[in-house]
C-alpha cells in the first residue's frame, strides 16, 4: 500500500470535503465518539498545521487533527478516521503515531488526551503511554464536552452532570511521564512515603481512590486487549 501519512497544510484543502464525508459516514455507523466538523473548520486545521492525513495518490484515506482546550493546558488529538477500503492494515496507527509526535512538538507541556469507547483508539493510544483517567482530570472546558452532543449517549453524560459516560477517559501527561518508570502504566511515584508525610490528607487519600480506578480501568482494558487478540487468532 502506497499511503503517504504527512503533516498537514494549505495544499491539502481540497480534501476537507472528502475528509467531512468520511468523518460523518463513520459517525453516523458508530453512533458514537466522533464529533461532525464542517469542511472551513478542518480545511483551517490543515493551514494551520493542526493535522494529519493520509493520501494514496490523489485520494485521502485517512485523517487526525488537534485541537487544544482550556488555553493550551490540554490537547485532544481527535477526528481520528480510515477510510473503509484501508482499514486493518495499521494506517491508524500510523496517522495516530504522527498526530502524537505532531502535539507534543507544538505542545510539549499539555496533557494529551482523548475519551473514546473504541477499542482500537484504546488499544493505540496505551501504546504511546497513555492511561486511563476518570472524567474529572480532563479539560472543563465547555466546548469540549459540546462537541459529544452528536453522540447517542449524549444524555448519560448529561445525567452524569459531565462526570462520566460510555467513553474511557485517557490521557497523556508529560509531567508524570518524566516521574514514571517506561511502561506508561507505572504511574504510582516511588517516594510514596516522603510524599505521604507533606501531602494533605485529603489530597492523598483522592490520589490512592484515583489510582485505584486507574488500576481497575487498566486491568479492563487489558481484559478486552486480550479477548480482541484471542477473538482475531
Ligand atoms: C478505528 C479506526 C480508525 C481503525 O483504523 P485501522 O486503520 O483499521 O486501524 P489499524 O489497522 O491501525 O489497527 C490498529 C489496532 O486496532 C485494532 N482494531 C482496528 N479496528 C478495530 C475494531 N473495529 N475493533 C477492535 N480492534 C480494532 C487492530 O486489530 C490493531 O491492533 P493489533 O495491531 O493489535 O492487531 C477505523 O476503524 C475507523 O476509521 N473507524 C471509524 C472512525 C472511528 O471510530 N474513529 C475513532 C474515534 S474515537
């Protein structure tokens, strides 16, 4: 497969509209987890260098963009798509692998997260070290939750006051990266006892609940990582 997957920019406008249709047709599939976008708003991503698409010749067979939340503190690498005909072949992760490398460039302090029920995107992004997170580490920015209105589980999310919903939260953060051992799971500092004797009670006793359901979130994921392989063998 001669798939280019690039960064980006001004030439690339004229896929906006295939992009759109590939990003709607999937959205109307799933049901879930992908935001709509209009044709000026992705066609802005590209001239801003905020994407990444993938071409075969003269067609796109694949996009992600970035958008940034709460003044740059956060990054969602969103709108994550594959064309039909190019999918299982590993283009996701690909597009997936450049639009991370492509945030972290830009934004070397965000954290980098998305929220997703697919188990493709989970399986990716624990791959590049991302962990599971509850809602309530994620941006607060309004706009952000806006964009799940499409979604057919929009009411749990509503009923759940933004809380929690269907999705996995799962984010990147370079802070705790720097702090944990290579495997991205391994999040727990080691100078657990220096920390317990500075750190307010409260705030310690949140972590531990925090890390607790990261813990459980991280062995679910690994449950359904398993069957998936185990299913495709
Ligand atoms: C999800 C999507 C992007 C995957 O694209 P793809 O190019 O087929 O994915 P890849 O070939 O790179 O596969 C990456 C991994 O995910 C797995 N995977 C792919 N599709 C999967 C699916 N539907 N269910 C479970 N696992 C899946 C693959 O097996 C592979 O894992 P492995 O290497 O351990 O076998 C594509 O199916 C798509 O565009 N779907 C519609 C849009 C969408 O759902 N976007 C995500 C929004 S959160």
């Amino acid at each position: 497969m001669a798939v280019k997957v690039v960064v980006a920019n001004a030439t690339h406008v004229q896929y906006a509209p295939t992009i759109c249709e590939l990003i709607h047709i999937s959205a109307q599939q799933r049901g879930t987890g992908i935001a709509n976008r209009t044709p000026e708003y992705i066609a802005e991503k590209m001239k801003q260098g905020k994407a990444v698409i993938a071409l075969n010749n003269n067609n796109a067979v694949g996009f992600a963009y970035i958008e940034t939340w709460s003044h740059g503190m956060f990054v969602a690498n969103s709108g994550l798509v594959v064309d039909h005909e190019y999918r299982n072949s590993g283009l996701a992760r690909k597009i997936k692998k450049n639009i991370f490398e492509l945030s972290r460039k830009l934004y070397p302090n965000a954290k980098i997260f998305s929220i997703t029920t697919g188990l493709a995107v989970m399986k990716l992004n624990s791959e590049l070290g991302y962990v599971p997170v509850t809602f309530s580490e994620l941006t607060r920015d309004i706009e952000f939750w806006q964009g799940c209105e499409g979604c057919k589980n929009f009411d749990i999310l509503q009923r759940n006051e933004y809380k929690m919903c269907l999705c996995t939260g799962l984010m990147f953060d370079p802070a705790r990266k720097k702090d944990s051992k290579k495997n991205g799971f391994m999040i727990i500092p080691q100078k657990l006892p220096f920390r317990f004797l500075f750190v307010r009670p409260f705030v310690f006793i949140r972590r531990i609940f925090q890390r607790l359901y990261i813990k459980i979130k991280r062995n679910e994921l690994h449950r359904k990582i398993n069957k998936a392989n185990k299913y495709k063998q």
